[in-house]
C-alpha cells in the first residue's frame, strides 16, 4: 500500500485538475492530447477509458487531466482520486517507456538556444509545474522563440498572460535579442 495518498487540486484552468501523485514516476513529463498518444503511460491509457477526458499531461510526480465541459469536477475529482490511488498501491506502472524529450540539447544547438534551453527548464518549467502544466522549447528563429504549453496551461483562460506577463518578460530580459515568446 502507498503511504502517501493521492491528493488534488485545481488548477487556473477549470477543465483541468491535477492529482499529486507524491512519487516521482517520471524524468520528463509529456503531453497525451487523444487516447492514441498515452501508450507510453498505461495510467493515462485508463484515464482516456473514460468519455468525459479531453487530455491528459504526465508530470515527473504528477498528472493534469483536462475534461469536456459536459461533466463537472465536483462529480469526478474523488473518484478519479480513488482511481488513481488504486493504480499506484497495485504498483501499477505509471509510464513504461522512455518518452523523447524534445528540449534535450542537440550539439547543433547555437550556445543562444542552449542558454535559452537551460533557463527554460531550470527556471520557467518548475513553476509552470506547480499549476500543473509545462512548456516545451519548439524553436528560435527570427528573433522568436516558439514554445509548446502543455497541460494545464494548454487551453487555460490565463495562459495569454503566463505567456506574454511572466514568460515573455523573462526570457526578453534576459535575451535582449528575443523580441516575442509565442506559443504554439
């Protein structure tokens, strides 16, 4: 039997919950947008068995689960719980293979991109983590840096502002050669 429970807690977006799974299960987290993308997670996998789920966002400790609007959390925040703490004390695995993460250093990365990279996830992706979303490097060009949200931050109400208040402002100040941090 698990000795924590698994426990929840909204999220800035209202379509998304995340269940803190208090274990790491993860390195990197990745996005599962449709059933078809959670095959490298068979707790995702069992999520996506149920009609009302949009996505689901593995964390390294724990997971968002976005609904359709025609279900309300009060009626699924506890038994998806339930659910998931079945999972974990059956020693369930929660992830069975290694998911490629796209914001690794390539060695052909400009030591710009690298920077950018390194800021990104040793300073960005750990509070964006905390509302349970992350964000992923896509590309730097023309002086923009284009990144994924993912998570709860994909489809968030707030996420315009995460993006242009918190992110864009950060990282321009930092880069001064960064002009606009989009996302796509």
């Amino acid at each position: 039997m698990s000795t924590q429970r698994v426990s929840f807690e909204a999220t800035p977006n209202p379509a998304t919950m995340k269940f803190l799974l208090h274990t790491k299960v993860a390195d990197v987290g990745f996005d599962c947008p449709t059933a078809q993308d959670a095959d490298s997670s068979p707790l995702a996998s069992k999520i996506f068995g149920f009609p009302w789920t949009s996505s689901v966002y593995v964390g390294t400790d724990f997971i968002t689960v976005t609904k359709q609007d025609w279900v309300d959390w009060e009626l699924l925040a506890s038994p998806l719980t339930g659910l998931i703490q079945e999972h974990m004390d059956n020693k369930e695995p929660v992830v069975v293979q290694i998911v490629k993460h796209t914001d690794v250093d390539d060695p052909n990365d400009s030591p710009l991109v690298r920077n950018i990279k390194s800021v990104l996830n040793r300073e960005i992706r750990p509070v964006v983590a905390l509302d349970g979303g992350d964000i992923v490097f896509n590309k730097y060009e023309d002086n923009k840096l284009y990144i994924h949200m993912r998570g709860a931050c994909a489809g968030c109400p707030s996420s315009q502002a995460t993006l242009k208040d918190g992110i864009e402002v950060r990282m321009k100040e930092l880069f001064p050669e960064i002009h606009e941090v989009l996302a796509i």
